[in-house]
C-alpha cells in the first residue's frame, strides 16, 4: 500500500495545452460547479442530487435554456406540441449546426422525438440540413417503429443532393437484416445504388479525387484544379474529402488549398469531415493541428464526429490521443455521455499495461464537470487497476464504490479474477469466486470463464476442467469463450479426440454453444488425421444449433481421399431438412470430377435417388465430361 503511494504522487493529473486555451476562452461561456477532487485512495462525498444533472421527469414542463443539454432534456420531458415548439424557436440562434446535432444523438433512443425535432428544424430558415445530419437521422430512424418516417427522410435527403456514404448505408443494412426487415433491406440495397450510379455521373468529384490520389501534391496538381473551374460548395468539398479519406494527407492539402481559393469559406461541416479523415495514424499532428484551428476560427467538433473519432482512435491504440480529445470535449459545449466515457476507459484497460494517468484524467475530467461517478465508471478505473496487478489499490476503489452506494457485483469480482490470473496468480483467483459466494454473491458464467480461461492460458487444462466440472455443478453454462479456450488447449497438445469429446459433452449435455471458428478447428484437426465420422458429426451438430455450416473441408476431404460411402453420409445428413440439397450434391460431383476421380463421381450418381439423377445442373454436368472425354 505504502509503495503505491509513492507511485500515485507521480501520478499527475494535467490537461493538454489546447484544451487549457479552450477553457481560457470558454470560461465566461460555461456555468462551472464546483468540484470534488477524484482520488482512487479517499473515498468521495457523494454528490447531492442537484448536481447530477438529471432533470425529473414526473410531470411535463415547459421552460426556456439555450444550452444543449437543457434543448434535449426540454424535449424528452414534453409531448411534441405548438408550445413546445413555441419554445425551441426562442433557443434560436443557439441551434448550430453542431447544436442539432448533439440534439440528435441524444435523442437516438427516441426516435419519434428525434423525427419530430429533425422536421422542425430542418424547416426552419435559419437551418439548413447538411450530410452530417441526414445521416445521423435516417441511422436512428432505421427501425421498425420508425420504418415510414425512415423513408420519406431518406426521400428528402435524397433531393436535396445528398447521398448515403457506406459508412451510414452498411449498419443500417445490417439493422434491417437482423430484423428480418427483408423488404426494406431490398429497397436500401436498391436505393443505394442508384444514389451511387448517381454520385459517378457528377463526374468534377471524381476527377478532382483523380487527380489529388495519383500525383504529389505540388503547382502540377493545383494548375490541373484550377482548370476544372470547380463551383465550390461545403457539400462539394465534403464529398472530394470523404473520397480521399485513403490518403489523409493529401485530403489535408487539398482542405489547405480550397480553404484559400476565392469566394469559398471553410465551415463547422467541412472542418469536421476534415477531422474525421485526419483522426488516424499517419496524420495524427495534422488533426490537432485543424483542432486548433477550428478553436481559432470558432468552431466545434460535434458530437457524432467526436464519437466516431474516438472510436478511430481507441481502435489504432491512440489512447493519449483519445484522452486529449474527452478532455477537449467535456471543456466544450457538447459533453460527451457517461457511456462515452465508460467506453474510452474499457478500452484503455485493455492494453497489456493499462496506462492509470490516463485512467485518471479521464474520471478527474468527468468529475470536474459536476458529475458523480457512476457503477460503470467506478468499474472502468477498477478494470485498469486489476488489469495492471494493482490489487491493493483496486480494493480501495471497491471502499470509494461502496461508499457512494454501489455494491461489488460479478462485473467487480471477474476483473480481480481476470487480473489475479493475468498475473498467475491462479490460487488467489480460484480463493476469490469462494468469497464471493460467502458474501451472497453467485458466481455467474463469465465470472467462471474467466478463471478457466487463466488456467488455460497457464498452460493447466486439467485444472481448466475441475473448474468447468464444477461450474456446470453449480448451474451455469460454459460460455462459447470457455469453450474455444479449452478446445484450443487441448488442440495445441495434440489431444483432439479429447478436444471432439469434450465439445460434444458439452453440447449434447449441458446446453453449451460453441463459437463457429471452434467448430471450424476442431472439424479441420479431425480431417488431417482421418476421424471423417466425428468430423461429419460435428457438422450435424452446427446444422442442428443453426450454425452457418462449415462444408468445404468436409467436400474436398471427401473428393481427395474419401470413400463413395463417406460422400453418401454426408449428403445423407446434409439432405435432411434442406431445400436445396442439390447444390450438396453438385459441389461434391464436381470436387470428385475436379480430382480426377470420375468414376467415384459416377458411383455415387448411381446411388442417388431419380430426382437428384434428372436434375438439369446434375445431367449439365455428366453431359459435359462425357463430351469433353469423346472429344479427347
């Protein structure tokens, strides 16, 4: 305890420079509470209600505030009306651009309101909608609830100039699919097309990205744009960006240029989509470098583009980048959510050595603002700690947790699990679900896959097992996490045919279900060493669980050196239930053709029943070989 002491004196916790400045010009702007200094060490006051700045929402109030926050707490307290919109208009001129926008995300899990205030807005004449926020809409408007008013936005986008982007098209192709949205999922798909054969017509975007992509930039490529004699609009300007998002640098050089051409004036939309190319490795100095020019000029990132280059930056490992940039945005105008800054923590918790100056910054930030640290922050700080073998130190947050009334729960004790194991400290792991249960809470499933996976990972299966043994006992599942880990162990000690029992045990006894790359692995190990049966039998269990099938190595062991019984099997299995097992029966014809071995393909043809023998593809097939071999 006392060592660690001495490490959190080190431990400091500084803003970046620009985020200084921006509080420097933006204090007069900005009701700042006061704050309660965050230490993993003193357990905090707790906060009073009035400053967790949740407004109630026991009964409707109409009431007049400029600031975002307020716009969206407005709205969602009250039935969309004449009154309430009555309201709104004296917010004007505080709706920026980047204002609806935080307006917009925040209502993404009310999609009615957000339809309502989008339509309000977008016809008003102050407001003029850009890409950004046609986008943002249609993507919380992509659902069933919402599925009309989806289409007449995605109509009205549409005619105002503006295209889906793939970045916007492709999770909402992914919604409609889950849903089983068939329909819709087909008139997208039509739909974006046809934006796109459109966007190819306006052929000026194109050579303009031409031309930047396959030369350096220098007076050869300036005089080459200068000849397009290019009518300059934001929209213009965001499309030729967007397409050079492949190569940052030059999109930087093109948004330099254009910047200084006449007539043309840099604005909150064209600074963001810039940003939004910049934010990656490689272009990392000229990203803060538009940050800071926007802070100049008067802009702000919004807050759709603040989490999607964050998410950018979390995905490259660019956590002092991400950081900078929470801290940035939490001294603005748009703070980012509580789960915005859970989620930045999960993800620097995940590296080899979580970085706690960064762990701190983040939660000392979010405090500053006038915010109690919630159950998910507080577990956020406590995951880096356990992460980085801080034992001592994580219990203290544990006392800080409790104190402000959030008890341990299965999320707390798995990551003392997850690090005791990380550390091999596998006995103190296996001590820690034996206390939880003492103190009334249960182990769940992920807490027991935890500790199997840390056995695994020390290379003890067999313990692995004793504790698989008695999470099944106690009434939990393995999850297909535990599973893969061990069936990887034992395939890494050449144990298959204990890696097959095991995964079918599982399976047919305990209701577990195995990830489709474990059974992948474990179908392929089988083949190499000749076990086709337990091979066709793992497949049968992943058509059985509805699994996507795993049938190409299973063919082509079968046409290079499987029997004609082994090809009857597994068609056998695959014709159960299948509509379409002809296709299984023409991909193994012509693997058995593709290997040279007609007369198996032929043996087989004799053991099919008449309407696979008559199929047309099926005598396609046979005709052509025999064809070929008259003419040979």
């Amino acid at each position: 305890m006392n060592r660690f002491k001495a490490i959190a004196t080190n431990i400091r916790f500084f803003d970046s420079p620009l985020a200084t400045r921006v509080i420097a010009t933006r204090s007069l702007e900005l009701t700042r509470t006061q704050v309660s200094h965050f230490s993993p060490y003193i357990p905090l006051p707790l906060l009073g209600r009035s400053h967790d700045l949740r407004f109630p929402r026991t009964h409707q109030k109409l009431y007049f505030s400029s600031k975002p926050n307020s716009i969206v707490e407005l709205v969602l307290t009250n039935d969309w009306s004449q009154g309430l919109e009555h309201e709104l208009e004296k917010c004007y001129p505080s709706l920026t651009h980047e204002t609806v926008l935080y307006i917009l995300k925040r209502l993404d899990e009310n999609p009615e309101k957000a339809s309502s205030f989008f339509n309000w807005v977008s016809e008003k004449e102050w407001f003029r909608p850009s890409s950004s926020v046609f986008s943002l809409i249609v993507r919380i408007l992509a659902n069933r609830e919402t599925i009309k008013q989806f289409w007449i936005t995605l109509k009205m986008m549409k005619e105002k100039g503006f295209y889906l982007d793939g970045e916007t098209y492709k999770p909402i192709l992914a919604c409609f699919k889950r849903e089983n949205m068939n329909r819709d999922s087909a008139g997208l798909k039509n739909l974006f097309y046809l934006m796109r054969q459109e966007n190819a017509k306006q052929s000026v975007v194109t050579k303009v990205v031409d031309i930047i992509s396959r030369s350096e930039w220098g007076d050869e490529v300036k005089n080459k744009l200068a000849k397009l004699k290019i009518q300059l609009s934001d929209n213009f300007v965001i499309r030729v960006l967007k397409e050079l998002r492949i190569c940052p640098l030059k999109a930087y050089k093109f948004f330099n240029w254009i910047g200084k051409q006449s007539g043309f004036e840099h604005n909150t939309m064209t600074y963001n989509t810039i940003a939004r190319v910049l934010a990656r490795m490689g272009s990392i100095e000229e990203f803060w470098s538009i940050i800071e020019e926007m802070k100049i000029v008067g802009h702000e990132l919004d807050i759709d583009t603040y989490i999607k280059i964050s998410g950018q930056l979390q995905k490259n490992k660019l956590m002092e980048d991400a950081v900078r940039l929470y801290e940035l945005m939490m001294d603005g105008s748009y703070e980012p959510s509580v789960q915005d800054c859970s989620i930045l923590l999960n993800s620097i918790s995940e590296s080899d050595l979580p970085n706690l100056d960064l762990v701190f910054r983040v939660a000392k930030k979010y405090e500053s603002k006038g915010h109690s640290l919630s159950k998910e922050i507080y577990d956020g700080i406590h995951r880096s700690l356990t992460a980085a073998g801080k034992f001592d130190e994580a219990e203290n947050i544990v006392k800080t947790m409790r104190s402000a009334g959030y008890e341990p729960d299965n999320v707390t004790y798995s990551q003392v699990v997850f690090g005791l194991c990380k550390m091999r400290r596998l006995k103190e792991a296996c001590e820690v679900l034996e206390g939880m249960e003492s103190c009334g809470c249960i182990p769940d499933s992920k807490t027991w896959s935890i500790l199997i996976q840390g056995h695994c990972a020390a290379n003890e299966v067999d313990k692995a097992l004793l504790c698989l043994g008695k999470m099944i006992k106690k009434g939990c599942v393995a999850d297909a996490a535990a599973i893969g880990i061990l069936v990887d162990c034992f395939l890494s000690q050449k144990r298959i045919d204990d890696a097959y029992k095991l995964l079918v045990e599982l399976v047919s006894n305990s209701c577990a279900s195995p990830s489709h790359g474990t059974y992948r692995k474990l179908i392929e190990n089988l083949l190499e060493i000749g076990k086709f049966d337990k091979a066709l039998e793992l497949l049968c269990l992943m058509r059985k669980h509805k699994d996507p099938p795993f049938n190409e190595p299973v063919v082509q062991y079968i046409s290079k050196s499987g029997t004609v019984e082994d090809a009857a099997k597994f068609l056998k299995a695959w014709s159960k239930g299948s509509p379409r097992s002809h296709s299984a029966y023409l991909h193994v014809f012509e693997s058995f053709i593709g290997e040279g071995r007609l007369s198996e393909a032929k043996d087989l043809l004799g053991k099919c029943r008449s309407h696979i023998r008559r199929h047309k593809k099926i005598r396609e097939l046979f005709a052509l070989v025999e064809n070929h071999m008259s003419a040979t």
